[in-house]
C-alpha cells in the first residue's frame, strides 16, 4: 500500500471498478468477495495509489456521498495530459463540475463527478508561476 490509501463508497462495488478502469486508468489488484458471493470490496491501483472501493452499506452508515447531495473533498490527479483525462471521465459518465481551465497557479485544471458523488480533478502542470503572483491572483479572484 501507498502512504495513503483511499477507501470510497459507492452504490456498486463491480460497476465502480470497471468505471475507474475505464475512466481513470487504475488497474483492478483484487476482489474480497463473501461465502454467500457478496462483493465486499475492490481493489485498484491507480498510479501507485491503492483505491478501495465498496458497496454501500447503511446499516453501518456507508453510503456514497450522491445520496448526501455531494462531497466535501476532491481527488487531484496529477496527469500529462489534462484535456485528454478529462475527455475520457466525462465519455464514460462522469459529470462535469468545473470545466477545463487554465488555472492562475500554474495548471491546466478540471473537474468531475463520477457516477457516484466522488469529484475528481485532473491536474497538469504547464507553468511555474511565482508565489507573490498567486497570491495576487487569487485575491483578484476571490475579491
């Protein structure tokens, strides 16, 4: 495992690991399936990252966050080509958040809701950009 592993909920464990095959690359590791052929969990690798995904289980407080209204976090993927990351999520279903840009900090940034709730950004960068100028455009922005 990585440093940090991440865990989501979704509202199908099979069908989420084929969408993050499809959608972003990872690679399926493993399947914990139960005696009575429950599918627990999924694991993939996504550049090194292990993501785990499972079903949801509400009589333990698991659900994917699309019942909830949202997510308070978004997964940042550092790719080479954000445009072409992007284009891929949003043809296999993914719904788009924040459309492409060029971000005043230095990257080529969009982002994405997949089919269950969890948003994604793709991130690439294409200039250093000096602190004291990222400051200044982000309270330009944020004024």
């Amino acid at each position: 495992m990585t440093s940090l592993a991440l865990h989501l909920v979704v509202t199908d464990a099979d069908y989420a690991a084929r969408w993050y095959v499809d959608a972003l690359g990872a690679t399926e590791v493993s399947r914990l399936t139960l005696p009575d052929g429950t599918l627990l969990t999924v694991e993939l690798d996504l550049d090194g990252t292990t993501l785990a995904v499972a079903g949801e289980m509400p009589a333990r407080s698991m659900r994917a966050p699309i019942h909830d209204g949202g997510t308070s976090a978004a997964f940042h993927v550092v790719v080479p080509d954000a445009d072409r990351a992007f284009t891929r999520a949003v043809d296999a279903g993914a719904t788009v958040y924040e459309p492409l840009w060029d971000a005043f900090w230095g990257d080529r940034t969009g982002q994405v809701l997949d089919p269950f709730g969890h948003r994604w950004a793709f991130d690439q960068h294409v200039r250093d950009v000096p602190a004291d100028e990222v400051s200044r455009l982000a309270a330009e922005m944020f004024a």
